[in-house]
C-alpha cells in the first residue's frame, strides 16, 4: 500500500490509498485522472443520474385486495400533484424486489408518496386514469406481475393508455 496524489478529471485533488501490483496502480492512476470524479463531484453525478431518470412508480396488490401505486424514486418534483390525486407521504413505503429480497425488507422500505385503491366499482378507472398520467408523462411504471394481466387488460380497452411495454 502507498499513498498517491490523484487529479481527478473533475479538477479535485485527494490523496489515496492503492494497493495491489504496481502495474495496476498505475492503471488507476491513470483512470481517476482521465474519467474519474472525486468523492464528492461522483456522489453529485449519481444524483444527477438518478434525477434524470425522472419519478418512478411501483404497483402492487396486497393480500386484501388493494391496489397500492407508489412513487418510490424521484418523487419530490411532482409532490403537489402527487397531492392533488390523493398519494399521501409516507416515511417508508414498499420499493419493488422479489419474494427473497423481501427478507431484507428494510432495504426495500424508502420515502415516498402512495395511492391506496380499495376494491370498488370504479377501481378499474382510476387504476387506469393513474396509469394514463403516468405514461403520458413518460414516466416509469412497474407493477407486480399479478398486477400486470390488469394494466394490460384495461391498455386494451384504453386506445390512450400507451407505454404498455413497462408492464
Ligand atoms: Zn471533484
């Protein structure tokens, strides 16, 4: 191990720790000046990515019949029409991840705002008025894949809902 001064592209200096055969650290070297960001401008630049993405929703099913459609990424921009529709923020809401990653559910427990749509005669509807806004925007939606035979079925009916490829 030795300590190494780095310019990283991003105009930062920090002074590193590198291991391993000399080859190699001069390879990193190499690499964090040309392309790599020092650890700041690198946490920056993952927000900025996942910004761009833009707000991302997951739709579930529970056990008692709900449906459940939650803005779980990149919520904050879209906070008072998330309002407006009747979403209500919650501390932890459920992130999607399968049956084995639910053991670590902590980690799929994140902020976020999240529609609640009890079973009812008009549930269909608003299930597919909350779909058509999303994907007008172009925003992502996911569901559950016993959640997706519903989207898909009510696409067929809805000529305006587009993007069905998401589900
Ligand atoms: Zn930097």
């Amino acid at each position: 191990m030795a300590k190494y001064d780095i310019n990283y592209s991003c105009g930062h200096s920090a002074r590193i720790d590198l291991y391993g055969p000399e080859r190699d650290r001069q390879r990193k070297i190499a690499w964090f000046e040309s392309d790599g960001h020092c650890s700041d401008c690198y946490r920056d630049k993952k927000r900025t990515e996942e910004k761009a993405v833009g707000p991302t929703f997951y739709a579930r099913g529970t056990a008692a019949g709900v449906v459940e459609i939650i803005c779980y990424k990149n919520s904050y921009d879209i906070k008072d029409q998330l309002k407006e529709r009747g979403y209500l923020f919650y501390d932890e809401v459920p992130a999607p991840g399968s049956l084995a990653t639910a053991l670590f559910a902590e980690r799929y427990r994140v902020p976020g705002w999240m529609l609640t749509l009890a079973a009812g005669p008009d549930r269909h509807a608003r299930i597919a008025a909350e779909a058509n806004w999303i994907y007008g925007h172009k925003w992502k939606l996911s569901a559950q894949s016993t959640l997706g035979a519903t989207f898909a079925n009510m696409i067929e009916q809805r000529s305006d809902l587009v993007g069905s490829d998401q589900l």
